[in-house]
C-alpha cells in the first residue's frame, strides 16, 4: 500500500510518503540556495512521493529567520530550477507557506511584530502589537499571492500552515486570541482570519489548478487552547473548502515545541549554537520551564489523528514518529491517504528508497535525541550522523 501511486489534485505521486516541512535552515537572505536545493534533491531521488520546502513566509511581516523562505517574485527563478530538480528526480514539490505573527522579530519582519492580541515575544524577545483588520486582509491576500508565486516556480502544491502557534493558529487559540472584536471570542470569530486566508488560497487553487493541503492543530497541549472537539469543528470547516487534505499535528512552539516532535528538548544543542549567550543562559537556566519534554513513542498522533479520521470525508495526511515501514503501513491501514516523516529524512533522505527495497523489517536510524531541532534556529538543520562537529 505504501508504494502504491496517489493522486493529489492534478498530480500523481509515485507512492504515499510525503517528506514533512521540517525547517531546512538553508535560505540565505530570504532566499533559496545550493544547499537547499540539494537537500529536496536527495530526498526527491531517495524515493519520496512529495517533498516539502518547509516554513516560507507568505510577507516580510511573516519572518522569524534570515534562513527562512519569503515568497516573491524575486526568489520565483531560483524555486523553479529546486521544483525542476524534484521533478526530474521523479517526485512531486510542494512548500509550506505561513507567517509567523507573534514569533518574529523586528530585525527579520521589518517592523513590530503583529500577532492576534497584544504580547511578548519571549524566545526572540521583543513586545508583539495586535493586528489591525487591514493589515489582516493584507495578509490573507499575501496567501493568495504566495500560492500564485509557488504555482509560477512548479510546485504541485502548497502546505498552508494553520498550526503550531503560528498566525493562522494564534488567531484560532483562545490561549493566544484575547480579542473582542470580530476575529476575538466565539469559535467562529476565532476562525474568520482563517477563512479570509482560505477565501484567497482557494481562488488561486480554482485558477491554477494546484493542489491545496492545510496543516492543523489536533490540539495546542495546554488547558486553555484548542482540543480535539473544537478542532475537529475547525476541520470540517476547512474540509468544506475542498482541500485536498488536512496534515493533522498538534502543540504550539511558544509553549508545547516537543508536543509536535517529541523526544528529548536538545537543550545542550540549542544553546551551544546560539549566537546570543545572553538567551542561550536564559535558555539553559530556564529552558525546562518553557519546554517540557514529551515521551516519544512511534506514531505518537495515530490514536488522536484515528478520532479526526472518523468525524471527516476528505484526504487526511499523518505525520508524527514514523519510523518505520511497519508504522507507515499501519498508519495508511488506519485510513490515513498519505504520510508524512520529517526527522527520518533528516538522518537519511533515502529513507523510502531504502524502505521499498528492505521490505517489511525496515526502520530508520533516527534516534529521536533531536539534534537536528537544537541546531536548526542558529546553524542548518541536519542530524548528528551526517556532521563532524
Ligand atoms: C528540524 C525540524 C524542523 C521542523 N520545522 C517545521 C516547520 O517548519 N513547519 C512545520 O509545520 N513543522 C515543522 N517540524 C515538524 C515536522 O514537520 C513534523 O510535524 C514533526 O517533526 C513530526 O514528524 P517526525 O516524527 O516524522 O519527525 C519540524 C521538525 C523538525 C525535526
């Protein structure tokens, strides 16, 4: 099943496996580079269905890291010479398109940060201003034109990213949506940026004919924020869309990072490449309190992804501690269309091809220690076994 061929919008994949967007780290100045191209181009002639460029801005406002995608024409020719290498490889291309709101700073958006409610941002510190309704419909329209640039450079399809405690997320959370205007209060008011964003992805998705998947919050881990019940209402508003598939994941990386990845917080790793020793103090001292560890199990989503399974119709994407062809298959078994891995094809981006040709018995070598997380927001991300450092 895992090896068997799928149709995502107007493009077939030659399997079910979908490298995740996992934060490559590899953009300079915004922008794509050799690096990155040669990371999707491993994966794509390892054997992937579909790679993922991961965590592009739709704006500058959008921007957490220089390494970081901004979507622009600029940047249009060097994505199409990455999709073409994909392609030629025989996979399919997707990117992962969002804005960061609440978690950017001034020296990357280019202004005070915006988010849904006023803040701080404590893991870039600086203070966040909530957004005024213009700059919110500007925003949505920056959707709309990123899916309009990403179809423009060959991608098959684009992620919208509607978790993790990003924007889209931070508006439908009650944990970080203190307003009480239209986008503030009720689930539906909550979800109306949302829409706005969908109203836009969805008109150049009908123009273009590319394919549209969402990644959503099964739930925030915190007392305060999103649950299954609500989110599996926010579900069925997007399915009503007609994406072509909902990627299920969980937690908010302001305050539950590991909830999304599990595995030990590679605190170590973290601090000892940030450039900031100020922080990375803070961090070492108080790095604990902010992110508390979760316990790693294989297919840690499966039974909460399995109760979004039965409550929706349309294609539904896991992702979460696959490691393993066993688990893959068990995973699409489940009812599950396609599967998402990350840190397996970080430690090794032929993971799939090798999974096709071992067989049944075949497991990655990833150890979930979670190097490649520390590394990523200060070097590049890769996994222990491929530096020398
Ligand atoms: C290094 C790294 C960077 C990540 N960056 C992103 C990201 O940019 N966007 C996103 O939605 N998820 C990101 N994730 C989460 C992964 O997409 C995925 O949901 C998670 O790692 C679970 O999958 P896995 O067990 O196969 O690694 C990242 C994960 C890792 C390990």
């Amino acid at each position: 099943m895992l090896f068997t061929p799928y149709k995502l919008g107007r493009v077939t994949l030659r399997n079910r496996t979908v490298r995740s967007a996992a934060f490559e780290s590899m953009g300079a100045d915004y922008s794509p580079t050799q690096k990155l191209k040669d990371y999707h181009v491993s994966v794509a002639a390892g054997g992937i269905g579909m790679t993922t460029l991961a965590y592009a801005s739709v704006s500058r406002s959008g921007l957490s890291f220089n390494s970081q995608l901004w979507m622009r024409p600029e940047i249009v020719p060097a994505l199409k010479d990455i999709t073409d290498a994909i392609h030629a490889e025989g996979a399919a291309a997707s990117i992962q398109l969002g804005h960061c709101g609440n978690m950017t700073h001034i020296s990357t958006a280019g202004q005070i940060p915006i988010g849904a409610s006023n803040g701080i941002n404590l893991y870039s510190p600086t203070i966040v201003r909530r957004a005024r309704r213009a700059e919110l419909e500007q925003i949505a329209a920056d959707f709309g034109r990123a899916v309009r640039l990403a179809h423009e450079a060959g991608f098959d399809c684009v992620e919208i990213h509607a978790g993790h405690g990003y924007l889209i997320s931070q508006f439908l959370s009650p944990l970080t949506n203190h307003r009480r205007d239209e986008f503030g209060g009720s689930l539906d008011n909550r979800m109306r940026f949302m829409r706005m964003c969908l109203d836009e992805v969805m008109r150049v998705r009908d123009e273009t004919g590319i394919g549209v998947l969402m990644k959503h919050n099964m739930y925030d881990g915190l007392n305060c924020g999103i649950q299954v019940p609500e989110s599996i209402e926010i579900a069925r508003v997007i399915e009503s869309y007609g994406v072509d598939g909902i990627v299920l994941s969980g937690g908010f990386v302001s305050r539950t990072p590991m909830l999304v990845m599990r595995g030990a917080m590679p605190i170590d790793v973290l601090t000892h490449f940030m450039k900031n020793r100020a922080l990375a103090l803070s961090i070492k001292l108080f790095g604990w309190m902010m992110m508390r560890p979760y316990p790693w199990s294989e297919c840690y989503f499966l039974e909460d992804a399995k109760k979004f399974r039965a409550a929706l119709k349309c294609p539904l994407v896991y992702v979460g501690g696959v490691v393993s062809r066993e688990g893959a298959e068990k995973v699409l078994g489940a009812g599950f269309d396609l599967v998402q891995m990350a840190r397996c094809l970080v430690a090794e981006p032929a993971f799939v091809r090798r999974m096709e040709t071992e067989g049944p018995d075949c497991r990655s070598v990833c150890d979930h220690t979670n190097y490649c997380i520390g590394r990523m927001y200060s070097v590049d991300m890769q996994c222990h076994r491929n530096v020398e450092e």
